[in-house]
C-alpha cells in the first residue's frame, strides 16, 4: 500500500497526489520548494490531526520533506517506519505521540536531522543509543520523560548539540553537568 500502489510508468505523479490528498483530507498543509521545476514537498505539518499510523504510508513517496510536524497525534511507533525513504528530514517534531524507543532507531537514519522534538514520549533511556549517529543534531527535546542521568550518557559525543530541553524528566543537576564537560556549548532548557 502508501506510494508503492500505483504502476510505474504513473507511480510518480498519481503517488504525489494521493500523499497530497492525504495530508489535505487530514487538514494538514505542505510546503513546496518553488525554486525546483518538479515543487517537491520540504515541509509537512500534521499538527493536531487525526493522522494515523497508516496514514504515513501515503506519505512515504514525498522523500524530499525536510520539515515534519506531527506533534500532538496518536502516531506510533507502527507509522514512523514509514518515514524511512525520509532521508533529507532535517526537523523533526514528534511532541506527545505514543512513540518510543524503536522510533529512535528509524531517526538515527535521518543523517541531515538537526532538531528533534520528542518531548511527552515514551523514549528511554536506552533508547536514547539510537542517536549517537546523528551527528547533526543541534537541538533536542526529552522534556516530559522518564529519561534520566544514564541516558544522557549515550549523548555525550553528540559535538554539535547545542540545546537540550530537559524538564519534567528525570536528569539531574549532576547529569547535565556531566554530559556539559562533554559538550561544552550545550546549554539545557526547562521548558
């Protein structure tokens, strides 16, 4: 199903406006790169929709989106995985949905993401491992989670991060000292 459906020699187009169809029926809005003779879609925002996990197949052909708001919906782990041909997702924001740690694992594919908002999530700790190949990443959110002081610990070689949103979670005064020797431009926020 998603953007795979169609035959080939219409896959392209016919894929595109299902996605789009998708994203309006959703009431979602796009952004389009009008600069490109082709207007690929960079941005997406499903803020606060009723967007579902297989909602996300259909948007599976727009590999172009640099941009992806879905905070505040009932995706899951079950629909990040659409997201895989996704590669150029530079922001990220997954604010209170029902995501947890196998999501982390499909984000650590998106080699150009620089700001990851995931606070409200299920993450953990251990989950957090999943980032250390991101090295990109500039700013990201656990506020609102049961992360804690060791997974701070899989951040630490994370050199460009320069924000950390840390409140209502379980990090510690000593944790973000610890991981601020290791990176010593990151300044942590509470929210």
């Amino acid at each position: 199903v998603g953007c795979q459906s169609f035959p080939a020699a219409q896959s392209s187009h016919a894929n595109r406006v299902k996605a789009l169809a998708t994203i309006e029926r959703l009431g979602g809005t796009v952004v389009v790169d009008e600069t490109q003779a082709d207007r690929p879609v960079i941005g997406i925002d499903l803020h606060k929709s009723a967007v579902t996990d297989s909602d996300l197949s259909d948007l599976s052909c727009l590999s172009d989106v640099q941009e992806l708001d879905l905070r505040l919906t009932g995706i899951s782990d079950a629909g990040i995985v659409h997201l895989r041909t996704m590669r150029s997702i530079r922001v990220l924001n997954v604010f209170r949905t029902k995501i947890g740690d196998p999501s982390l694992a499909e984000f650590s594919k998106f080699s150009n993401l620089e700001t990851l908002l995931m606070g409200g999530t299920l993450v953990t700790d251990d989950g957090l491992a999943s980032l250390s190949r991101l090295t990109h990443l500039r700013k990201l959110s656990l506020f609102d989670t049961a992360i804690s002081d060791a997974g701070l610990s899989h951040l630490r070689d994370l050199s460009t991060l320069r924000v950390l949103l840390v409140g209502k979670s379980k990090v510690t005064d000593e944790g973000s000292t610890r991981l601020q020797k290791s990176i010593p431009e990151l300044r942590f926020k509470e929210l």
